[in-house]
C-alpha cells in the first residue's frame, strides 16, 4: 500500500495527544535516568516508521507521539531520541536480549527500549528473562490485505468448447469404438448400411453411432443382427447418460467461470508481513508461507509484482479508519479479504534485567505505561474506534466442474488405444482377403483348350464338327466377396 495511505490524519492526532493526559514519576525517579532511546525497526508510518525524505524517524507517526509526550510528562525536560536499527535477521527479542548486558547498576542511566514487540495478552513482561513490555496500542487484530482483482470478463462460447474438450473428446473416441463394434456385428447380415472394406465401413459405422447418440435418428442405418441390436439398446442408454453429463459438465464449466474467486482463503498463499514473522506464525493459523519484509517499499513492490498474493496490516479497524475517512482513492487499489478476530499489542521492550530495576525505576514504567495507554484510548475514542467493523460478503461453496478433467482424458486414451486396435485387424482382415481373391482367379479363371474333330453328320456330308466346351456346362466356382474395393 502507498505511503500516503498511513499520512495525514496522524498530525492531526499527534497533536491532540499532546494535550491530554497528566503524570509524574517524581524527582528520585527522573534522576535515575539519564535519557530514553528508542530503537527501532522501520515499521508502518502511521505508528512509527522511517522517513526517507528526512532520513529519520517520522514525527507524523502516533507511536512517537504517544512516547515523546509520555516520557517528558513522567520527567519533565528528559532527553528522548529514536535511532533506526541497521538492516538485520535478528528478531527485537535477540536484539533486546544481546542489549542486556550494556546496562550497568550504575545511575544515571540510559533506558533503551527495542522496538517493534507483539504479545497476544495484557503482559507486562515477555521473554524468558522477563523483560518489561511497555504497550503503545492495541490491536483488534490482523487485516489481510491484496490488490483489487479484476472483474470478471464475459464468457465466449469458444472457450466453453475448450473447457469441454476432455468430454467432447472422449465422446467422439467411444462413438468410434461403438461404431466399429457396430460394423463388426452386423456387417456380414448387414452389408449394404455396413459395406466393406473395413476401412469405409468403419466410419458408416461411426456416422450411425453419432447420429444415435444425439438422438437425431435419421433411419438411413438401422442395425439388423440381433448383436448388432442389442450394442445399439445398449448405445443408446448410454449415450443418454453422457449427453446428460456433457451438459452439466458444460453449466458447470460457465457458472465457475463467473463465480468470483474466494479471496479470503489464505492456505497455500503467500502472505508478506512487516518485522512480524515470528508472531504471526505463532499466533494465527493461515497454512501460508509467510514472508518477512524489512522495508516496507519492499513488501508493496512484491505485492503489485506478484511475488506475494497477500499482506496482513496489524490493525484491521485502524485500516478500515483510514480507507473511508482520509484515503478513499486508495480504498479503490486495495482491498481488506479478510480479517482475524485476535487481538494483541504492539509495543517495546526495556533491555534491562529485572533485577537491575528499582522501585523508582518501576515507577517510572508506570507513569510511562499510563500516559501512553491515556492516550491510546483517547485517540481511539476520538475517531470512533471501538464503532468500526467489517463485513465480510457471503461466499458460495466451491464450484467446481461436475467431471473430472483428468479421469475424461485417460478413458479416452483407453479408447484410442482400443480404436487402434481394433483399426488394425480389420485393415489386416481386408488385405487377407484381398491376396485370397487375387490367388483363387489366377488359379480358377484359365481359358480352356477348344478341340475340334473331324465327323460325319447325319445328312451324310462328310463335315467336320466342332466340340466347344460351353462356360454354361462348365461353370466355374466363384468365391462370394464383399470386398469391391478392389
């Protein structure tokens, strides 16, 4: 999200928590400290952030506010500096506790507070060396955030088809298959719908198998073989099944096409987080890669780049704030999908062991806790907080295509496979009988020697007389052969 999006208001703020609230640590206390420095990690602008303009720390930011103004009420005059940690893997936690050790007994003396630090109670302490946490502000929990989508574009009748293809494809490979199945049973009493050769007669074969799995019954081929009959009763409830099939399929294929994504589903996502990894890992449970991101000009570039689908904003109500009353337009570019009911706090830690604290020292914590805290709720009340909500829209289930892509595709590899074979011993069968019909006329179809003798006759006439051996009292054998093509 833009920079901008976290400006503005916060002067306005800043400047009314200046006014409110009183306290006091005393003078033992104040003595006691020498000055207060915050260092911290580049975090949200509108908390407290780096400016690169000024290269320091934002003054716009509530946090520096809220602990500016705190710091001199408990001790009025006290030095108060924010230095921006270095660019590092180090979690707050091992930051503050490797900082430990630089605090002496010694008075006065530095307090040093790290920042930023999560906790999901009303601690006062965390780690397991039970370092004092000072909250800033409290979290009604995390916003998850992305780009607008895209709306949805009209359909084309073209890319149903395609959707389709695997149904389409595999009801063209069995209405083949029962098209040569339908010529093989019924071609010998048959031929004239089911000639010969195989080869044309397997796509007859294949016509009538269309055009009585549409139901268009044209009556120019009707089986007559009882096993020709019987495939096509058979053929026939089937191809009711898959035209029925073929259509859900199709409506189903178009209603997910329109149906916009659920965008609040977050596993298997890859969700950006600013300086909040550990925690957010601990707290929710989103089943998505989180990402940590040190600048936030980093984490916003790999969300229009497209290397993250998602980010989480620690404050879904101070988010929604900002989008309707300052930064509409960027209302327009983003989009809360979703939000996590966990509240938390973010604040920071003393690095400072607890056995190194007085009571005046402890009572400088209070008096620091209490200013910050009055003037959290303050601010909160004043914009309307507590008044915020989101509504989530209602999401259909899932629509999904009624069949399964990849079961379609392998039943039509099966038939192709089937078809292939099947392709293969009828062009086989033609060519046997072919070279059988070659070889029965060479050996059948011979011209006879004519014999011719001399006779007498009975009119007496010395005349020779021709002996012809006639073709019609010699008829030569012929095998029965369907196979024209030849």
């Amino acid at each position: 999200m833009p920079r901008y999006i976290f400006l503005g208001s916060i002067l306005l703020i800043s400047w009314l928590t200046s006014t409110q609230g009183k306290g006091w640590a005393g003078q033992d206390s104040c003595s006691r400290i020498s000055n207060v420095e915050v260092k911290y990690k580049d975090y949200y602008l509108n908390y407290l952030g780096f400016n690169l303009t000024t290269q320091s720390v934002d003054t716009a930011g509530a946090f520096y506010s809220y602990i500016k103004v705190a710091v001199n009420e408990c001790c009025h005059f006290m030095d108060v500096s924010f230095t921006k940690l270095n660019r590092t893997l180090l979690e707050v936690e091992d930051l503050a506790l490797t900082a430990v050790g630089e605090n002496v007994a010694v008075v006065p003396r530095p307090f040093v507070f790290y920042f930023p630090e999560f906790t999901t109670n009303n601690d006062r302490v965390v780690y397991d060396f039970d370092l004092q946490f000072i909250k800033l502000a409290r979290s009604s929990g995390q916003a998850v955030v992305m780009l607008k989508p895209e709306s949805k574009k009209q359909v084309s009748m073209f890319y149903i088809f395609k959707e389709s293809s695997p149904m389409l494809v595999m009801m063209l490979a069995m209405s083949w298959f029962v098209g040569i199945l339908g010529w093989i049973t019924d071609h010998w009493k048959n031929p004239e719908e089911f000639p010969s050769p195989f080869i044309f007669g397997m796509f007859e074969g294949f016509w009538w198998a269309i055009v009585t799995m549409t139901t268009v019954g044209y009556g120019d081929k009707a089986p007559k073989s009882v096993p020709a009959r019987v495939l096509a009763v058979v053929w026939v409830l089937m191809s009711a099944v898959f035209l029925s099939l073929f259509t859900a399929n199709a409506t189903s294929i178009l209603n997910q096409s329109l149906k916009e994504e659920d965008y609040t589903e977050t596993v298997g996502k890859k969700i950006g987080v600013f300086q909040s990894k550990s925690f957010d890992e601990f707290q929710l449970n989103m089943g998505a890669e989180i990402i940590n991101f040190e600048r936030y000009e980093e984490l916003d570039m790999a969300l229009r780049e497209g290397n993250i689908d998602r980010f989480l904003y620690p404050d879904y109500k101070g988010l929604i704030l900002l989008f309707n009353n300052f930064y509409q337009e960027a209302k327009k570019e983003y989009e809360i999908v979703k939000v996590f009911d966990s509240p938390f706090q973010i604040g920071m830690v003393l690095s400072m062991l607890p056995e190194l604290l007085s009571d005046e020292d402890r009572s400088f914590l209070r008096c620091l806790r209490n200013g910050i805290s009055s003037r959290d709720r303050w601010t909160k009340r004043f914009l309307n907080y507590g008044s915020i909500v989101h509504s989530e829209e209602n999401t259909d289930e899932d629509v999904t295509a009624a069949l399964n892509q990849d079961h379609l595709l392998t039943a039509t590899y099966y038939f192709l496979a089937a078809i292939a074979g099947l392709a293969f011993f009828g062009i086989a069968w033609d060519v046997w009988k072919y070279h059988l019909k070659r070889k029965t006329n060479d050996s059948e179809f011979q011209a006879e020697v004519v014999d011719v003798e001399p006779g007498k006759h009975n009119d007496g006439m010395n005349r020779p007389v021709m002996n012809v051996n006639n073709e019609e009292n010699q008829a030569i054998p012929q095998i029965k052969d369907d196979a024209t093509w030849f």
